[in-house]
C-alpha cells in the first residue's frame, strides 16, 4: 500500500480499521466495505442530476447531494471520479437536481447504469442554464458550477442556484440497498 506518496506496511487491523505504517507514519484507513454497510443505514432521497451544454446532454442517479448554503443559495454533488459526468459537468459549467417522486423509480434506475443517456423519450423542459428538467418530478433546482473540490475518489461539484421549483408528492427514498417510501 502507498499511504501520502510513500510505501507503507499494515501493522494492526481492528473492527474494520487498517494502521498503516510508512516513511511519512501512522495512517488508518477504514475498510470501505464496512463504510458502506454502515451508510446504507441512512436514509437519503434519490435525484437525477442533468446537464447540457458544449459537452452535451448526459444525467446520473444520485444519492451523493445536499444543501450547502441559504446566502449564497448553493448546493452539492459529489460525483465519482471514474464516471462518465465528471467531464460533462465540467465542460458544460450547469447541472439541474432532480428530486424524484416515488413513482419515478424506473427513472432512478434509467440513469444509473453506465453508458450513453438519452432524454430523447422523455418530456424534459429547461430553466435558466439549459439542463434538462425531469418532467413530473417532485422538485428540481437549476445551478451553475460555482466550484469543484476534491472529494477523494469523487469530485464535489458546488452549484449556485439560478432557478428552482416544487411540486407536490411524496420522495423516493434510498435505505440499505433498497428504494423506499413513506408512511404514514
């Protein structure tokens, strides 16, 4: 393992944490796997974020997204540095949120495979930055990238928000694995 550029030897490993000893010293790393089992457990909406622009139209499915400031209104998305995304949304400089109803699943599951999307079949309007807006959504916001930071093996893209709007309906939900919805 290369722990800060140096090579490094395990020297422990308890309760799904790894120490790591190299030239530059003691590093823990925590097993990923157990990260994940770990925040699956919490419970989050499903959105598909969306752009177009010069590098054209492209979407992902996206749990990886919260609100970051009121003033300025901005938001974030953390996107995997492997997927395709990464380079549309930073050719195409926007991206629209949208925050899935609980019917829209098949939607969640459409952008969520990798390869080419097409919203050729879907009914998609625009607002101020020409992202593609999801038709029937429960909500969407429309951001120009105010910033992109390092996330690890994600990038975390900061939208300023230029338009948005609610509708009504009940979230999708994401937990353990599975989608969800409320009850009542």
């Amino acid at each position: 393992m290369v722990v800060a550029g140096v090579a490094a030897v395990a020297i422990s490993s308890v309760g799904g944490l790894t120490v790591w000893l190299g030239a530059g010293g003691v590093s823990m790393a925590f097993d990923s796997k157990r990260q994940r089992r770990i925040l699956g457990r919490f419970a989050t909406g499903v959105t598909v974020v969306t752009t177009d622009g010069p590098a054209g139209p492209h979407g992902m499915t996206a749990n990886a997204f919260a609100s970051l400031s009121l003033d300025p209104p901005l938001v974030l998305v953390a996107v995997d540095r492997r997927a395709s995304m990464l380079e549309h949304l930073k050719g195409n400089g926007c991206f629209a949120v949208n925050i899935l109803r609980d019917d829209q699943e098949p939607l969640s599951f459409r952008f969520a495979t990798p390869g080419p999307k097409s919203f050729v079949d879907l009914d998609v309007s625009t607002a101020v930055t020409g992202s593609p807006i999801l038709p029937h959504t429960l909500a969407y916001l429309d951001c120009r990238v105010h910033e992109i930071l390092p996330g690890g093996d994600h990038a975390i893209f900061v939208g300023e928000i230029l338009d948005g709007d609610e509708r009504g309906g009940d979230p999708l939900l994401y937990f353990g694995g599975n989608y969800r919805r409320l009850v009542d």
